[in-house]
C-alpha cells in the first residue's frame, strides 16, 4: 500500500491552495492521510478528488466547521501495522513523547503526526514517528514538504522536499 502524506495545510491562510506537484504525485496512492491543520473543509474534498480513501484528523488552527466533522485522534491497520494518527500539541520539542504518551495504550508501529510543521522521520522504542512538514509554511522549517509512506512486510517513509 501507498499512502501519501500531508498536514499543516492551512488553506486558505498559508496559502490558496494544494501544490499541484502533490495533487499529480498522490494520484498515484492508494490512501491519503491529512494530519491535521487543514483550516477548510474543501481541502478534503480537493484531496478526495485524487484519492477516494482520504484519512484525516483535526488540529489547533482548525476551524469550527472541520474540529466537528474529524477526530482528534484515530488508529487504523494496513495488512499488519497498526498505525496511529493525530496532529499533535504542546511544545515541538517534545512532540514524539507527548504523541507517545497520547497512543500509550495502542500497540503502533508507526504514529503520523504535524503540528511542529517540520519534518521528521525517525523510529524511537520501535514505533516510526512520521511528520511531512507543511507544503505551504515554512515557519519553523527550512523548506516545503510532503511525505509517502510505502508499506509492505515493512514500513518505508520518506520525506519529499517541494
């Protein structure tokens, strides 16, 4: 399965709209998962439109309109790997303990995240944390980012710069 990865969107503020370059690559997934920050609803929609299996969670800047219609947090499985999603809260710096203590009670393989808006792909206590960063803010980043996440027997996660 291919998953294509996305958070910290925050349309219409950050920007008017999804890169193109990410609406041409997740066309090619099988399931898109929004962590959180989307800021409008038709952010969903236009990911639909690529991808009918479009998973997401609600984060801080969310409006009242998506915080009603998507959960703070959501584990699902893909063949054997559970994985955990949620767009995380509090400082930055201690973002993969806090999502670690808030899954807790989950066995996970993989927890994706935002929030921080920079990207992060490292495994802690065998479970990967996986951030895309933001493909339209670059507050506390260097650059643009994305992610795809390829599982099989294993789980590849790579973050890809715009």
């Amino acid at each position: 399965m291919k998953i294509g990865v996305i958070s910290d969107t925050h349309i219409p503020n950050a920007a008017e709209a999804i890169p193109k370059k990410i609406l041409e690559d997740f066309k090619g997934v099988d399931m898109i998962v929004h962590a959180g920050d989307l800021v409008d609803l038709a952010v969903l929609e236009k990911l639909r439109s690529v991808c009918k299996n479009v998973k997401a969670v609600r984060g801080n800047m969310d409006s009242y309109e998506v915080r009603k219609n998507l959960p703070e947090k959501e584990v699902f499985t893909v063949g054997r790997h559970r994985i955990g999603l949620m767009h995380g809260f509090g400082a930055p710096a201690n973002l993969t303990e806090t999502l670690a203590e808030a899954f807790k009670d989950e066995k996970l393989d993989l927890i994706i995240f935002g929030h921080s808006h920079s990207p992060c792909n490292e495994e802690k206590n065998g479970i990967l944390f996986f951030n895309p960063g933001s493909p339209t803010d670059k507050v506390f980043a260097r650059y643009n980012s994305y992610g795809i996440i390829e599982i099989n027997d294993k789980i590849e996660a790579r973050i890809i710069r715009i």
